[in-house]
C-alpha cells in the first residue's frame, strides 16, 4: 500500500473513533439530564398526587357533612310533620270544646 492510502486509512480510522466517543459522551450527557428532569418531574408529579389526596379527603368530608345535614333536615321535617298534625288535633278539641261551652 502507498503512504497517501495508509495515511488515509488511519486518518479515517482516528475520525472514526472521535465521532463514535463524541456521540457516547453526547449520549450520557443526554441520558443524565433526562433522568434529572424524570426525577423533578416524579417529585413534582408526587407532590400533585399529595394535594390531589387531601382535596379528595376534603370533599369527602363535606360530603359527610352534608349527607349528616340531609338526615337531620329529614328528621326535622317528620317532626314538623308530626307537630303541625298535634295543632290540628288541639285546634279542633278548642273548637269543640269552645261550641259546647257556647250551648252552655
């Protein structure tokens, strides 16, 4: 082989090599920040989650709450219910009792 060739092909061949350790440094590099950016993101996403939880917890509270407050709104008004049908009842022995008191 020439010299022109030999130099040509060990040139090539040192390219080569640089090109190769380039891209796998390039490659780590790349690899490293993407696996710092998916650890913010699993932190950022957690805390999300977290928050996400107590607002459910919250929720279900207040829906304890209010289905606490329809119990007692129902209890409420059958005792109303049962009240106003009591006036009914004494108004009626007034009335009666107020007609014989009036024939009286």
């Amino acid at each position: 082989m020439s010299d022109g060739v030999l130099a040509a092909i060990i040139s090539g061949a040192i390219s080569l090599i640089g090109i190769v350790v380039t891209v796998v440094v390039s490659n780590r590099k790349m690899m490293d920040e993407l696996d710092k950016r998916s650890e913010v993101k699993d932190t950022e996403l957690k805390g999300e989650i977290a928050v996400i939880k107590t607002e459910i917890a919250d929720l279900r509270k207040s829906q304890d709450k209010h289905n606490n407050m329809i119990e007692r709104m129902y209890g409420a008004e059958k005792d109303i219910a049962r009240v106003q049908e009591q006036m009914k009842v004494a108004n009626h022995r007034i009335d009666d009792l107020e007609k014989i008191t009036a024939k009286a």
